[in-house]
C-alpha cells in the first residue's frame, strides 16, 4: 500500500481526494487506496448523511476546524474531493501520516 496522496494546492487550500465507503462497520479513515484517502463511515449514502459523516471524520482525524474543510466535488460519488484551507500539502500530509500510523 502507497502512503503518497495525490495533494493538490490550488493556491489558498488544498484538495484532498478521498474514497468513501459509506454503510461501514466503523467510522475512520483507512489508509490509502490508488492516491486517494480511504475513509469508512456508517452512514448510508442518502440525504447527504455520509457526506456530513465522512467531514466529521476528516475533522476529527486530521484535527481541523470545520471552517477549514469543505466538500469541494463529487457530493454523489464515491470518489470525492475535500477542500482544507489554513495548511500547506505538507502538513495536511503529516496529519495523515499520523492517523495511519496510530490506526496501523
């Protein structure tokens, strides 16, 4: 499994891709799957309940304030992209190293 995301900055955040897995057994995120995040939640997707899930979860794991992240594309889909203000690539991928480090 690769640890590099495909992190994009497009000059004031940066775009987070992620796979979401709704109807899940627990929320968290996973690890990562084809330069995406893989992020479980139990939520179905109906009503945008996953989504709100799958941004509480961001939130928490990635310790960001919900003023920072946003769901920038694929409300939908499974394969979305989130938008996380107030940090660089780099940091956003140090968060992320964290979390899979402590769930591994």
């Amino acid at each position: 499994m690769t640890t590099s995301l495909n992190l994009e900055s497009d000059g004031t955040a940066v775009l987070l891709p992620v796979r979401a897995q709704p109807k899940s057994s627990r929320n968290q995120i996973e690890g990562i799957h084809a330069g995406r995040l893989k992020v479980c939640v139990t939520q179905a997707p109906e009503k945008g309940k996953a989504n709100k899930a799958l941004l509480k979860v961001l939130q928490n794991g990635l310790q960001l304030k919900r003023s920072q992240i946003e769901l920038y594309k694929g409300e939908t889909a499974g394969l979305k992209v989130f938008r996380i203000t107030g940090m660089s690539p780099e940091e956003l991928q140090k968060r992320i190293d964290t979390v899979l480090e402590a769930s591994g």
